[in-house]
C-alpha cells in the first residue's frame, strides 16, 4: 500500500514538471505584454501563444504600413511590442494572401475585412486561428491602445489596417 501511495505520488510529481515543461516551450519565458495578452485571451477564448502570436503579427503588419514615426506612436503604447512581434510564427506567404494584399481596394471589399489583413493570413493558420480571427483581434487591440496611449494613437493603429 505505501509503495502505490509512493509511485501515485511519483507519477503525479513528474507528471507536473512534463506540463510545466511543455508549456515552457509554447509560451515564452515571460509574455511580453500580460494585460494585453489576457485581454485577447479572454475575449477570444483563445491560448496566450495564439494571443502573442497573433498580437505580434498584427503589430507586424502595422509597422509595415505605418510611417516610422506613426509606429513610434503605437509602440510607445504597448509595452512589450518588440517580444510580441518576435513571437509572431514566420512563415512564408502563401501565394493567395501575395495576391489580395497586392489587389489595393478591390482586397479591402474582401468579406471579413481580409483584405488589409491578407498579409497575417498564414502566421495566424500557423496558430491554429482562421484567418478572419484577425478581424476579432482589432476591436480588443485598439481598446487597449487607446487605453494607453488615447484615441488618436488607436487611431492610427488601425489606419494601418485600411
């Protein structure tokens, strides 16, 4: 009796440290941003990974199509956004997000918003979110941006959705 007390005791010890190691391994060491990461996490029913993930590359996006100073802004406002981008998955494009980005307009009248958002298609597939969650992310983002840095701030993140 005090051995399968002792083995149950065991297994369930080594059993933790298997979890705590897996989701060292999905998760950084330490999230770059929690508040933000919490607040996608709990709107979107979704893991913290998907929530960095998904996070960095929409703030990816947005310092592609913003000016330097227009990103200086946003980035002011969200602490961590460096963490958050790096660990944004990189993959390849896939030649359909090339071509609705490339489209201008006619890709902004996508159904979902796609259009603008053509270009985090794949990082957030590779997150195991359809593409049109990027959409869900945008609400939540800018709330948050404006918490912390006003409106105008949001604002301009979002401009670089458009």
């Amino acid at each position: 009796m005090k051995n399968r007390v002792m083995t149950a005791c065991l297994l369930t010890i080594i059993g933790a440290f298997a979890a705590q190691s897996a989701a060292a391994q999905i998760l950084p060491a330490k999230i770059p941003n929690p508040e933000l990461v919490g607040q996608l996490t709990k709107g979107l029913s979704i893991s913290p990974t998907q929530a960095v993930g998904g996070a960095g590359a929409l703030f990816g996006l947005a310092k592609k199509n913003l000016t330097p100073g227009d990103f200086g802004k946003v980035s002011k406002a969200v602490p961590g956004i460096d963490g958050l981008m790096s660990a944004a998955p990189k993959v390849k494009p896939s030649a359909a997000a090339g071509a609705i980005s490339s489209m201008g307009s006619m890709g902004a009248m996508l159904p979902g918003g796609l259009g603008a958002l053509a270009g985090v298609a794949d990082q957030f597939k590779a997150l195991g979110l359809s593409p049109d969650m990027a959409t869900k992310f945008l609400p939540l983002m800018s709330s948050y941006v404006s918490g912390k840095g006003g409106k105008g701030v949001a604002d301009i993140l979002m401009g670089a959705f458009k």
